[in-house]
C-alpha cells in the first residue's frame, strides 16, 4: 500500500513550451539538416527551408528552377555549402 501511494503522487511530467512555431511546408518534412545557427528542411513541395536557431526567425525558402523535386537529403559540408538530394535526381 505505501508503494501505491508514493507511485500515484509521483510529480507529473514537464510539458514542453515552443520557443517559436511557423508554418514550414505545405510538404511533408523529408530532410533536416543543423549547422552553427541554421536548420534547413526539406520538403515533398519541393523546396528548402532556412531559418536561423539564433535569432528564431525564417529566412526563407528555396525552389530548384523548373520544379525540381521532392527533397529527400541534405548535408552541410564545412561551414559553408549546403548539398542536397531529390526525387529528381
């Protein structure tokens, strides 16, 4: 019984706070990739997203001329190029 008693007042679960939220595909989200302060997400809408972790804001999205196609990698590579893969090869 003492057992029982000490389980159910047991503290109850920190809930999590977003820091900031935005719409960021009209996509599914297939790709993330971090560096520094930046994430970059790739979506099935076939575009990228850049924001800034730092200063919690988008700084904007990026379309492969002609369409592309849905964004399924990214990588950094050093601290200054960002590579990606799609559906379209």
């Amino acid at each position: 019984p003492a057992a029982a008693s000490s389980a159910s007042s047991a503290a109850a679960p920190a809930a999590a706070t977003p820091l900031f939220a935005f719409k960021a595909h009209d996509g599914c989200i297939r790709a993330a990739a971090a560096a520094a302060d930046h994430l970059v997400t790739g979506s099935t809408d076939n575009t990228l997203g850049v924001y800034n972790l730092r200063k919690r804001r988008a700084h904007g999205s990026l379309l492969q001329e002609g369409g592309g196609g849905a964004v399924s990698a990214l990588s950094f590579y050093g601290g200054t190029h960002l590579l990606s893969g799609g559906g379209d090869g």
